[in-house]
C-alpha cells in the first residue's frame, strides 16, 4: 500500500486565500509565495504586508504644509 501524501493548506494573513506555497514569520502569521527558484516570486503577500505596515495610506495627506499665520500690530 502507498503511502498517503500530507498536503497543508494554510490561509494568508495579508489576501486571505488557501495556499500550500507558503512562508510563515517569528510571530505565527502566514503569507503566501509563488517563486520559481532563480527567478523574482510571482506573489508575495509578505512583502506587501511589511511595505503596507511601513508606508500606511491615510486620507489625510496634504501636499502643503499650514502657513503660520502672524499678528502684525
């Protein structure tokens, strides 16, 4: 008889899709990668997920800074 092969699917932390091509961090979250060896990976939610926590979009962004406004007498 054969043996059975154990296959793992995991959720990604950052897409939220099943995946069995997988990286996980220190901190127990999953992300998904698609690379082909010697090649840039295809996908890689572990890269987006740390430029996403570096450079956060927030709506409140001004292209100029507020004037100081000064009394004159």
């Amino acid at each position: 008889m054969k043996k059975r092969k154990v296959e793992i699917h995991v959720k990604c932390d950052y897409c939220g899709k099943y995946t069995t091509s997988f990286v996980a961090t220190p901190d127990h979250k999953l992300f998904c990668r698609f690379q082909t060896p010697g090649f840039p990976p295809d996908k890689d939610c572990m890269t987006d997920y740390n430029q996403s926590k570096r450079y956060p979009i927030s709506g409140n962004i001004t292209s100029h800074l507020p004037s100081k406004k000064t009394n004159q007498l």
